[in-house]
C-alpha cells in the first residue's frame, strides 16, 4: 500500500514547490548580472539584448500556460504539475552546460543557447505556475483557500531567496565579480543546482492525491470520495463536511452535463467572460505594477542609486519579500481579496511616485555606453537611502497585497467545467506582461531613467480604479458557489452574507435531516450514506 500524504497544509506547501522554481529563475537572472563572469561569457550584454535573454524564461511561460489547461484536464493536476517540473530539469541542463550542447567553437550562439534553455525552463514555469493555484485551491478548505494557494507566492519568494544566496555565494567563485578574467562557473553552479527542487517535486508528488474535482470530473467518484474523506474528514466517509462538499461537487457536475456546457463556449459568454477578464486584469496588473522591474534589475536599480555594490544590499529585498508574505498567508482569509487589492495598488503607486521623484530631482545623466544604467544619484547619500527604503516598501507592500491575492483569485473565481481553462487564459496575461516588461525596463533604463517609475505608478492608479468596479470578495465561500457572487448582479462594493450554503447542508446532514447518495452520479452503487444527529 502506497502511502497517502493527507495533510492539507502539506499537501499545498509541497505543491507550492512549483512556484518555487519561478522565483529560482528570476534571482537566476538577477544575481549574475553585476559579476564579470557573466558579462565576460556572454559578451556584456545591455539594453534590448539582455531584455531579450531575461524575456526568454517568461515567453516560455506564456506558452507553457496556454498549453497547460489541455494537460491538467487530460491527465490530472498532479500528474501535468509533474510533466512541467521534468521541462524545468531540461531547460536547467541547457543552461548550465550550453557550451557542451553547441560546441566549444560555436562562442557567438552561446547567449542563444542560454535563451533557449530559459524558453524550455518557462514552458514548466507557465505550466505550474497555472496549474499550483487550481491544484491547492480544488482540494482546500474554503475556510483557509486563501492561505493555501498564498502558498504558491510564498514559494516563489523562498526559490527568489535561495537561489539568490546560491548565486551570491558562487559569484566570489575565481576570484570574486569584480575579477575581470572570472570564470563561468559562478553561474553555472546555481542553475545548475535548479535541478534539485524539481526532482524532489516530481518524485514526491507520487505520494499526494489528486484533485477531487478532476477525479469527479473523470468519474472516479470513489477516488474523489476518498481524497475528500482523507483531506476534510480524517478518513472518515460518512463526516458531514465530506458528504456536503460531495454533494455540491456532484450537484454542479451534473449540471454541467445536463445543459452540455462546454469549457471553450462557456468562455464566451458574458457571465463566465466578465470573470475571465477579471482573472486576467488581476494577473496582468500584477505585472503592471513594477514588482518584477524589483526583482529581475534590482541591481540596476541599487547602482542607479548611487550603491556601489549592489548584490548585498539587493538581497535585503528578497528577504522582505518572503518574511512580509507571511501575513498574507495567515490573514487574508480574515481580511478578503478585495480590500488587499485595493490597499496595494495605492500603497505602490505612492512609493513609485516618491522613489522615481526623488531619482528625477537629484540624479544625472551619465551617457557610458558600457554601462547598463544612464541615471545616477552621485553622492546623494540621504537620497539614494531615500529610494532604497522606498524599493523596500514597495516590495513589502507587494508581498503582503497583490503576490499573494494575485495567484488566489484567479484558480477560484471559476466553474468546475471551465477552471483549467480560464485559469490558463489569466495566467497567460501574466507571462505576457511578464515577457513585454522583462523585454522593456533595461532599454527604457537606458533612455528614459527614472521616468519609468511615473509610468508604473500610473499602472497602479489604474489598477486600484479598476479593482475597485470590478472586483467582489470572494472568501468564505466554496468554489461552487462562485456563481451566486458573480450572477447576484449586486455591485462589488457592496457587502454580502457570507454564509456558505456549504455550512447549512453540513448541518443539515449531521441533523440527519439530508442523505447524501455517494454513487448517485454513476449509478455503480446505490447506498446511502446519513449521519445521525448529536444528542
């Protein structure tokens, strides 16, 4: 007998690994653009081609995304999480050995080879970054979902962190960055060491259980029953939250078969269609939003402010990132979605306006065009501070707001039927922002300097207007309730009862005054299941 891992904070901090590896390829980045040993072997690339290196990991992701739907839906959650995660082991082999794949004298394709290998890496990136959040939030609670998928973005700031420590101790390898005749090995330990988190993914996703949704979706109801059963119920069939949460879940599939709904013709119509669009503003201006200009170029920022050693200071903020998730992942079930949202986006559009302001007044041109940044604060120590501190908060006021609402939202505000689907479509927003922004930030570093903080202020302006219209809070209530929120054609703005339907048919079932028929959907077995009241 193979054993069942049950626990479902186990289950969804090991799931989490898979956002893990994202973070593991934004600090990749990051940590070896101030050493020699990069600029040596790939030729000190600037401007659009470093952003077409850096945008290489996240057009993988748009199309490991796209694709993901049709692998979680035909082979399960677990099972394409693990496809996606032997993907990344490609991709980190191409990476670290590149040389080897093309030839010692192919030198001029290295940096092609590097962007090949961060396109393969992406292709896993998109499809676990997609398929995480749908996994964690069709098998928790609906009273913690929130601090269960928040898991997938406190992962991502844990592989941010190590593989940025990684690659920081690696840079003092052959004698340190600034060694101007540095070898590659200060960047190809740590991408090479990628490799591990994700073999340890996909041989212990063996031990976890599938979606119970996908199982009820495929027929498997004696499968979803027990998932249930050993996740809510602590193996116990007959519990009330089991046999409630089953019966909603076969309600809504039978319905679904009944009116013959399509994934793809639901999409489009305007009920579901307002809330793809939803999911995808919320992705996409999670990218808007300057975080990930903090997490790719942190160091071009750091030695934009004047900081002439920048690796050190940069990873204070990776710290912040992870410890400030924290109260994210244990109160957003208390606060809701919406106001996190919506504190976030005016928090950051305040600290963008300061920070590039203070850049714009006190800073000046420097036009070497061997270096990667135009705009410096020369001997500005207070203000250059100033913009540190503002770089901090920002990345605190992230952590704390949209990382982790940004990932929630969008793998719970949809049907059963479409979930995979539409949550591949919001997630694509993501990397398609993603890819454009990484593209973008090191040429407009180049021209127009601290300029573009303004324009990433004014992204998050219009976020917080929109978030404000369009989004309704969500906690509290179970996945299939989510028509009831979303067709109530009450206002976002406007409060609701957040009483569960979920919560009366426990009830209602632990009274005895509801049986529960565990086959009724297949028809294989006709028992029924009641649970006696509690004298």
């Amino acid at each position: 007998m193979v054993y069942r891992v049950k626990n479902i904070y186990a289950i969804c901090a090991f799931a989490a690994i898979g956002g893990g590896l994202f973070g593991f390829d934004i600090s990749s980045m990051a940590g070896v653009l101030g050493t020699n040993a990069y600029k040596n072997y790939f030729g000190n690339p600037q401007g659009a081609r470093q952003g077409a290196i850096t945008s290489a990991m996240p057009a993988g992701s748009l199309a490991g995304s796209l694709v993901s739907s049709y692998l979680g839906d035909y082979f399960g959650r677990k099972q394409a999480i693990q496809i996606g995660a032997i993907i990344w082991i490609l991709g980190s082999i191409v990476r670290s050995r590149e040389k080897v794949l093309i030839g010692v004298a192919a030198y001029k394709q290295v940096p092609k080879m590097l962007a090949f290998g961060r396109i393969i890496a992406g292709i896993c990136v998109g499809i676990t970054s997609t398929l995480v959040p749908v996994y964690q939030s069709e098998l928790a609670p609906k009273e913690i979902r929130g601090r269960m998928v928040s898991l997938q973005q406190w992962a991502i700031t844990w592989g941010i962190l190590i593989q940025y420590f990684v690659q920081y101790g690696a840079s003092f390898y052959e004698g340190g960055p600034k060694n101007p005749k540095q070898g590659p090995a200060a960047f190809r330990i740590p991408w090479g060491v990628q490799i591990i988190p994700a073999a340890i993914l996909i041989g212990g996703l063996f031990f976890f259980p599938e979606s119970p949704r996908w199982l009820a979706v495929k027929d498997k109801w004696e499968q979803a029953l027990r998932v249930l059963a050993d996740v809510h119920g602590n193996g116990d069939l007959n519990h009330p939250v089991v046999l409630a949460e089953y019966q909603e879940i076969e309600d809504v599939i039978r319905f679904e078969r009944e009116e013959a709904i399509s994934s793809y013709a639901e999409l489009a119509k305007p009920r579901i269609l307002k809330r793809v669009i939803l999911g995808m503003s919320i992705q996409m201006w999670s990218q808007l939003c300057g975080m990930n200009v903090m997490m790719y170029y942190i160091v071009y920022v750091m030695e934009g402010a004047g900081i002439t050693d920048p690796l050190l200071p940069a990873s204070i903020q990776y710290i912040i990132n992870v410890v400030m998730t924290i109260p994210a992942i244990i109160w957003m079930d208390r606060w809701g979605r919406r106001p996190t949202l919506l504190f976030g986006s005016f928090a950051m559009m305040s600290l963008l306006l300061i920070s590039g302001s203070i850049q714009g007044a006190f800073g000046q041109h420097q036009p070497d065009p061997s270096d990667a940044v135009t705009w410096y604060m020369v001997n500005k120590e207070t203000q250059a501070n100033a913009v540190v501190a503002c770089s901090y908060l920002f990345v605190a006021t992230f952590a704390i707001t949209w990382g982790p609402v940004s990932w929630t939202m969008p793998a719970e505000v949809f049907p059963n039927k479409v979930r995979a689907m539409a949550v591949s479509l919001s997630t694509a927003s993501n990397w398609a922002c993603n890819c454009g922004l990484a593209f973008a930030v090191p040429p407009l570093l180049r021209t127009i300097n601290w300029r573009m903080y303004m324009i990433f202020a004014a992204f998050n302006g219009a976020a917080f207007v929109h978030m404000f219209f369009t989004a309704p809070e969500t906690k509290g209530i179970t996945l299939e309730e989510m028509d009831d929120v979303f067709d109530s054609g009450r206002p976002p703005w406007k409060t609701r009862s957040l009483v569960s339907r979920l919560d009366n048919l426990q009830k209602d079932i632990a009274a005895g005054n509801v049986k529960v028929d565990i086959g009724a959907a297949t028809g294989l077995r006709t028992e029924i299941h009641q649970v006696a009241s509690k004298e």
